[in-house]
C-alpha cells in the first residue's frame, strides 16, 4: 500500500492516527517494562553469544552442520553445543574470570596508591600548618610584650627586623 502525498493510501482512506496506541507507549507502565525485558533478553543473548564466540573462537554451529542432514553432523553440532556450555577455556590463554580478577586487582593497588599519597600529603600539610601556628604564636609573644608602662618592648621587634633583614641579603 502506496500512500501519495496528502498522507491517503490506494484505496483513498485517510491512514488514521491511533490515539490509543500512543497514549499506551507515552504512558503505559506495563508497555515500559515490556520493552525493557526485552532489551535485557537482546542484551543477555548477544553476551552469551559473544561469550561462547570468545571461548571458542568460532560460531556456536558450523555452517556444514546446519545444511547436511546426516547424523554425523548433528553429533558434531551437539559436541560442540557440549563444549560451549562447559566454558572451558583454551590452554594458554587467560580466562575472563581470570582477566576480571586481575583487572580487579590492578585497580584496587591503584586505588592503595593513591590513598597512601593522599595519606602523606595530608600528613605534610599538617606538619607545615603546625611549624607556621608555632612561628606565628611564637611572633605574636614578641610583639605583644609590654612594658610596666604599656609601652611595646623593642628588643624583640628589632631583633625580629634584623632577621628579616638577614634572610633577604641572603
């Protein structure tokens, strides 16, 4: 059924817009989940697919099997149908599990690594704010050092400018 321009197909009925059907896939709960479970078989079957072509390195079912009749390929077809669901890797190579705990492992020693680093960092900056806390208390008893009469001492504000004087000659 062709449809011309105006949106009317051959028989010249107006092709209708089904109302029902859209309020059902805008708004319909059970439509959603519908369409969920099915994306998460699509998605389970292409795993398990991509997974037993991992292992195997090959597809689930030879070409040659599928179009000869003969027992003999059925029984090869079942063998192999055997093989793929054992999962057993080939020798040599390293499992997926395997692959995943290593992995795994990786970034959790990365993750140590930075925790330690961090760990030092901070341990760091604390030491530097407590020698600055005790170079800033030990000023502020200099100059804040009175005289019976009030007056500041300026004996330690000296002293404290001639250091300073010494530090930017050097």
């Amino acid at each position: 059924m062709k449809t011309n321009v105006k949106g009317k197909n051959e028989g010249g009925e107006k092709k209708g817009f089904d109302k029902k059907k859209w309020r059902e896939r805008k708004f319909s709960h059970k439509f959603k989940v519908q369409q969920f479970e099915e994306r998460r078989k699509k998605k389970v079957m292409r795993n398990y697919y991509k997974e037993l072509k991992h292992i195997q390195g090959k597809p689930l079912l030879d070409p040659a099997a599928i179009t000869s009749d003969s027992d003999e390929a059925k029984n090869v077809s079942s063998e192999q149908q055997n093989q793929h669901s054992q999962k057993m890797p080939p020798s040599g190579k390293v499992s997926t599990s395997q692959r995943v705990r290593q992995e795994f492992e990786r970034i959790r020693q990365q993750k140590e690594d930075k925790k330690k680093e961090l760990e030092m960092k901070k341990a760091e900056k604390e030491q530097k704010l407590l020698e600055y806390k005790a170079k800033k208390a030990e000023r502020f008893r200099k100059l804040s050092k009175k005289t019976k009469k009030g007056q500041p001492v300026m004996k330690d504000r000296l002293e404290m400018l001639l250091e300073k004087i010494q530090k930017q000659c050097k």
